[in-house]
C-alpha cells in the first residue's frame, strides 16, 4: 500500500487499538500536513481525492468505527 494511503489506515488502526474516537477534521488535517511535507507542489483537489479513497478502503477494512 501506498504510504499516503497507509497514513489514513495507520492513523485509525491506532485510534482502534487504543479505543479513541478520531475526528474527520483533525485525521484530514494532519493528512494534508503529511501530504504537502511529501510532496509540496499537491494540489488540494488531489489531495481531497486521495483523502476520500483512503477514507473508503479504511471504510472497506472496518476502521471508521472510531471516525467522528
């Protein structure tokens, strides 16, 4: 897996096994932080994209349970 797309999982697998509830807002934040850090010419539209689809397989694996 890609390491954008594992920060995502890798954030709410943590939130998980510690039984924390995560907010949107703040998981979205520190993604985009990560993500300009990366790669500083990203657009936010790319990102927004790639935050969704991250958010969707995270969805997929069962991890948004701790998502708020």
């Amino acid at each position: 897996m890609d390491k954008d797309l594992a920060f995502i999982q890798t954030s709410l697998e943590a939130a998980k096994s510690r039984n924390l509830k995560v907010s949107e807002g703040r998981l979205r934040s520190d993604y985009y932080a990560f993500m300009q850090e990366q790669f500083p010419t990203i657009h936010k539209r790319n990102l927004d994209t790639i935050f969704s689809q991250g958010l969707y397989y995270s969805w997929k694996d069962g991890l948004t349970n701790n998502l708020e």
